[in-house]
C-alpha cells in the first residue's frame, strides 16, 4: 500500500455528509428490514390449494408481516433473509412430510396475540433451554410452521 490509499476522504466528499436543510436528500433510500426471517439456509417453499391465494396472502403478509412479490408468476413472499415459495396446486394435496417451517418474529408475544384476535389454533411449546418458547401452528393451506421470537442475544 502506498502512502495516498492510506489518507481518509474529506468529509465534503463523503456520501455521508450532512444534507443542508431545505434541501433534498437525492441518495438512494435502503429499504428497511423486514420484520420477519426463515429459519433456514436458504428459500423456503411450501404447498397451497388453488384458490387459497388470498388466505395465504392475509396470513402471511398481514397477519406476520412478509411482503408479497407482485412481479413474479409464482407465489412468492419475501421475508428479511430468504424467500417462501408456495408451490399452487390443484387439491388434493399429498404431502410427503410433517417438518414445520421456522419463522422467527421480533416479539412472540404480540404474534400471538394477533392470532388469538384472528381467531386461528396454535399450540404452545417449551424448549430444552430456559425461556425457549415457540408457537406450532397451520396455515390456511394446511402447512406446519413454528414462530419463534428473535432472541436479543446472539
């Protein structure tokens, strides 16, 4: 390394400079996280009925809080890390295992107060460590999934 790549960048030039007031800020915005993250390594994918499409998408977007994917041809809801994919068919549906899918909300307890108010079963689950909790629950298309609080400790 020489000595000029060693030197800092005035602050005029830097991208972080205060915007003066009354002035626009013309940088691009970074979207906020969203609220909700897949336990998994990598996209999820899920099985629905037809004509489920709109309790799927009442569920998982309003009620925890994904976004839905509009410019896509599948049915795709993103959360903060991967993507689910629910794979339409036409009923029945066969499914080949009973593993519920891992979604981690930021507070266990108002996601379960939103589905004591929405009126939708779930059951209640203790961990091996203390204060582990989770809620196993499924969704309008019959999946299993286990909502988990974010732990502030990692």
């Amino acid at each position: 390394m020489t000595h000029n790549q060693l030197q800092p960048l005035p602050l005029s030039d830097s991208p972080t400079a205060p915007i003066p007031p009354g002035k626009d800020d013309l940088r691009p915005k970074m979207p906020e996280p969203l609220p909700v993250r897949l336990v998994t390594i990598e996209n999820g994918h899920i099985l629905a009925g037809s004509g489920q499409e709109m309790q799927l998408d009442t569920f998982y977007v309003g009620l925890l809080g994904f976004e839905k994917e509009e410019d896509t041809s599948a049915l795709v809801y993103r959360a903060d890390n991967f993507r689910l994919i629910c794979e339409v068919h036409e009923q029945p549906l066969s499914r080949t295992d009973m593993r519920a899918l891992g979604i981690e909300v930021p507070v266990l307890r108002e996601a379960e107060q939103k589905l004591i108010d929405a009126e939708i079963e779930y059951e209640r689950r203790k961990g091996l460590y203390p204060g582990q909790q989770s809620l196993a629950l499924q969704d309008p298309a019959g999946n299993w999934i286990e909502l988990t609080g974010r732990s502030e400790f990692r």
